[in-house]
C-alpha cells in the first residue's frame, strides 16, 4: 500500500477513469492518502464524477513519473464517516483550498479491493494486490 500511496503523490497528478453509459470518463487528481490501511481518493459531491463511482464504483488511475507509470484498478466506495474526511485534510493540507471536513461538498472513497501495476519501457510490470 505504502508503495502505491508514496508513487500517486510523488506523481502530484493523476488520472481517474469512470465509466458512464459505457462511455469513459478521465480527469484528473491530485489528493490521495491512506487511512485504516485502505487508499482513499476525494472529490466534491456535486460532480459528474461522484455520480459515476456511486453508480458504478469500478475506477482505474494512471499516473506517471520519471519513465515509469502506475496503473492502480478497483472497486470504490464512499466513506461518510468525519473521521476519513479528516484523514484525507490532514495528509493533504492544499485541499482546504476547496473543502472543510464537514462542508457537506467534500467526500471520500476509498479502495475496497484493488490491484495496481507499476510498470516501464526496461522492466516487466511490479504487481500490487490490496
């Protein structure tokens, strides 16, 4: 996990895939953190994405850095709990920014399972399971 989470944040961006009426959807991410072992990513509930991972929670990230990428796919789900919410502020201070813990607009999913791959050009891929 440590692997995955230190790799998303050196990348400072990220891209989250969703899936819409069997259309893809990718924007991207920069706030990520770990909190009870599991990888938690955030967004405002008021955007498309937050409709679409409730919907349909199977998500994938790419990110790339220095000649290699990562590529972490899962199921995700939401995490109402202020406890979460805090963890995700603490471990990135820029987001009050945009949110506070209990402005009702911030929200956070976490990985219930996942599995990530980071791979380059030189070297056979580094499997994940989480």
């Amino acid at each position: 996990m440590n692997e995955i989470l230190e790799y998303l944040r050196s990348c400072g961006t990220f891209y989250l895939a969703t899936c819409e009426d069997g259309q893809p959807h990718v924007r991207p991410f920069g706030a990520v953190c770990e909190f009870e072992g599991r990888l938690y990513i955030v967004t405002n509930n008021r955007k498309h994405v937050y409709d679409q991972m409730k919907k349909n929670g199977k998500v994938e990230i790419c990110g790339m850095e220095n000649g290699t990428w990562i590529r972490v796919e899962g199921e995700v789900k939401e995490d109402l709990r202020r406890e979460a919410r805090e963890a995700m502020m603490s471990a990135n201070p820029s987001l009050q920014n945009m949110y506070s813990v209990d402005d009702n607009l911030m929200t956070v999913f976490f990985f219930e399972r996942g599995k990530a791959a980071i791979s380059s050009f030189t070297e056979d891929p580094k499997q994940i399971l989480f």
